[in-house]
C-alpha cells in the first residue's frame, strides 16, 4: 500500500525523476571510473615498467618506491590470502597488461584485494631471465577519492534537478489537479460548468486530458438533460394527477350520507389522500433539485418555524439554537422541508425526545443536529436509505414513501454541505453540515 504522503500523481513524478537521475548518476560514475582507468592503464604501466623490472630482479628486498603507489611495490613469495578477486580480464588490466609486455615484462596472473581500507593490486611477473615473483601495491589511482568539491558540486546539481523537476511535474499535474477541482464543484454542486478547461487551460493541456475533459463534459450534460427530463415527467405527472384526485375526492363527499356508503367514501377518501401525499412528495423531490438559491436565510428563524408546525410539547420536540445564523445563497422554503423532513424521520422511525440542534461549525459553516433516541439506522444502511423510494426493513409497515432521507440528501448537496450519521451515546443523530458562504 503507498503512503498517503506519495499518493498524489505529483510527487511521484518527482519521485519518479529523482530515482531515475540517481540511477543515471550511479551508471555514468562507474562508466566513467571504468573508461577513465582504461585510458591511463597503458601510460600507467610505462610510467611503472622501470621499477616493476627492479623490484623483479631484486626480489624480497625493500619495498621499491614508485609512481602512483603510496607504499611503493612489494616483493612477495606467496600469492595474497583473504578476500580477493582476479581481475586480469578487465579491460584496463588487459591493457596495462599489454602494456608491460611491451617493456619485456610478462604478467600472467593480477588480483585485487581490499585491505585496511585500501585497494591493493597484486601481479605475478616475470622478466625473460628471471622467474616469477607475486608483486603488491597500493594502486590509490584504481578508484578516485571523493573530494569536498565533488559533495558542494552533488550538491548544487541535485537541487537544481529537484527544482527543474518540481517545474515540470507541475506543469504536467497542474491542468489536471484543475480538472479534478471542475469536476468535484460540478459533482457537489449538480450544475453543468461551462466549460472543465479555459482556453488558455486547453492550449497548454495535453491531447489525453483534452480527451478526458471532452468525455466527462458529454456525460455531464447526458446526465443534466436526463436529470431535467425526469424532472419534468415527475412534475407533469404530478400535477396532472391533482386534478383527478381532487375530483374523486369531491365526488366522494358529494354522495348522500347513509349507513351503506359510509365506508366506502372512508376508504376512497383515504385512498385519495394517500395518492395526494403521494403527488406532493413527487413535486417536492422535483422542487429540491430545481429551485434557485439566491435567497439569505436565517437558519434559526427557519428551524422555529419549521418545530412549530409539528405543535409538540417541549418535552417530545425541542430547539437549541443561537439567535442567528445566516446562510447566503440559499432557499428560505427549500431548508425548512429539510428540517421537517429531518423531525419527521425521527418521529417515525426514531423515539423521543426529538432534539433540533444548531451550532457555528469551525467559523464557516453550521452544523444542524436532529437526534431522537431510537436506534438509529442499520449497519452500513445509511448510502441505501439516502436513495429515492429506498426504505429500511424496518420502516415496511410505517406511513411514507422512500422519499424523506432522498429529498434531504440532494437539498444539502446543493447547498454545498455534507450529510452525516453518528451515534452519541443512547442518541441517534442525523448532521447536516451547511456553509454559511459559497
């Protein structure tokens, strides 16, 4: 699993690069140690040939001093114990091989070893008159040693990379991380955007985020067209049905009372009022997603009126609110359905006492609680319930239609706000996050 701390596209670009520029450093200094020793091997072994030839000659005698070997060259009668590895084949020791035997000394064998810190290379040779002694030397030039300036010079470059690479992960992510914004703002707030990407936006993008910008505006605007249709057939064949309704209702009251069509006008009556909340919850679902918040409301106000309607006593139904709390670019009709529907949920599939809570959340928003002390809803039932017509087993044989918890979710993300579900203690709480601008 990765971190959340690398989990976006853009670090790990730059992830991306850094790992690629020190694997490329890595390639190219032991390219260039291996090309550099290939090239001053045979000028080496020149330089070395004179002293290898005496140290040869007068074997096990004092070391002999030489170029380039801090300890000078050692005479030995046995070849070298402990780590060590034959480098004879590498192409630099071939060449300084070649070399030597241009100056008549024959090498037949070298290896190096790693002592006390030190790269030593040891050769077995011989001249044409003599036989072959093991020869040692600390060879300082095999491997260069790091200087100060070599640390300040890493140094500077890599920031200069990490710069130029944070430039260029920025602008690749930079129109993307854009698009993200566009479409998440078009998700909460269910309008079409006229455009994901401005058209200096689209000169700079590349042709895949064109082409995912193109999609995703297609489906947009299916979804909006398909959105506003169902709309429009949801309100047609509400109000279309009204009138019908109302006429069955009148005709019903009209028939003369008697013993023996008393039930009957009971029972279409009750039928025709069913159908009516039926019609009323269709053009308020409609309602909620249509109306134009352009109005300052006052979230207090708005909550008193709404728990007064419902003509409870303080100890079935209460408000705690501060005096005022006002909500820009709202609808004052649209948040009182809300709190309603939020109060009747908790009468009927809830206990009392019912608490109405508002508060100031973090400066910005306010957070209105409805808690009741029923049980609250099911596990992992609560992205089901927020569905039109969706209803928990519970609720089966409860007056209403599926509609409350899916009007109330589409009004508060049209508002821009969250809608959440908590328990605190024995109390159920349904939190509706709102802000207070947008």
């Amino acid at each position: 699993m990765i971190p959340k701390r690398i989990d976006s596209l853009f670090l790990r670009l730059v992830l991306a690069q850094v790992l690629l520029l020190c694997s490329f450093l890595l390639v190219f200094g032991g390219l260039l140690v291996v090309e550099r020793n290939q090239i001053l091997a045979p000028q080496f072994a020149a330089l070395l040939a004179p002293q290898i030839a005496k140290a040869i000659r007068t074997p096990c005698q004092a070391a002999v001093p030489a170029y380039g070997l801090s300890s000078g060259i050692s005479c030995h009668q046995a070849p070298p114990e402990g780590f060590k590895f034959r480098v004879t084949q590498l192409p630099a020791v071939s060449d300084f091989v070649r070399e030597l035997a241009r100056h008549a000394i024959e090498v037949d064998e070298v290896w190096m070893t790693h002592n006390e810190g030190h790269v030593e290379l040891w050769v077995h040779a011989r001249l044409p008159d003599t036989a072959s002694v093991w020869l040692s030397g600390v060879a300082a030039t095999a491997l260069p040693r790091w200087a100060p300036r070599m640390t300040v010079g890493l140094l500077l470059l890599t920031l200069v990379i990490a710069l130029v690479s944070r430039s260029f992960a920025r602008h690749l992510t930079g129109p993307l991380a854009q698009l993200r914004q566009r479409m998440q703002a078009h998700a909460e707030s269910g309008h079409q955007p006229s455009a994901l990407l401005t058209n200096a936006q689209a000169s700079k993008a590349p042709p895949e985020l064109l082409a995912i910008a193109a999609a995703y505006q297609l489906l947009a605007e299916r979804l909006q067209r398909n959105e506003r249709e169902r709309a429009l057939l949801l309100a047609g064949v509400s109000h279309d049905l009204r009138s019908p309704l109302s006429r069955i209702r009148l005709a019903a009251e009209m028939l003369p009372e008697s013993a023996d069509n008393l039930d009957g006008v009971a029972t279409i009556t009750r039928n025709v009022d069913h159908a009516d909340r039926l019609t009323a919850s269709f053009l308020e679902f409609v309602r909620a997603g249509a109306v134009e918040l352009t109005e300052e409301v006052d979230l207090v106000a708005v909550a008193r009126r709404a728990v007064a309607g419902f003509e409870c006593s303080a100890r079935k139904l209460s408000l705690h609110a501060p005096p005022t709390l006002l909500l820009q670019l709202a609808h004052g009709l649209l948040i009182e359905r809300l709190i309603v529907n939020l109060v009747d949920n908790a009468f009927k599939h809830g206990g009392i006492p019912v608490r109405v809570e508002i508060s100031l959340c973090g400066g910005d928003s306010a957070m209105l609680i409805v808690s009741d002390a029923g049980p609250g809803l099911p596990k992992d039932g609560g992205g089901r319930l927020l569905e039109a017509f969706a209803r928990g087993d519970a609720s089966r044989n409860l007056p209403g239609f599926g509609l409350g918890l899916a009007i109330v979710q589409q009004t508060i993300v049209r508002l821009g706000g969250e809608l959440s579900f908590a328990q605190e203690g024995l109390r159920h709480q349904v939190r509706a996050r709102l802000p207070l601008r947008r």
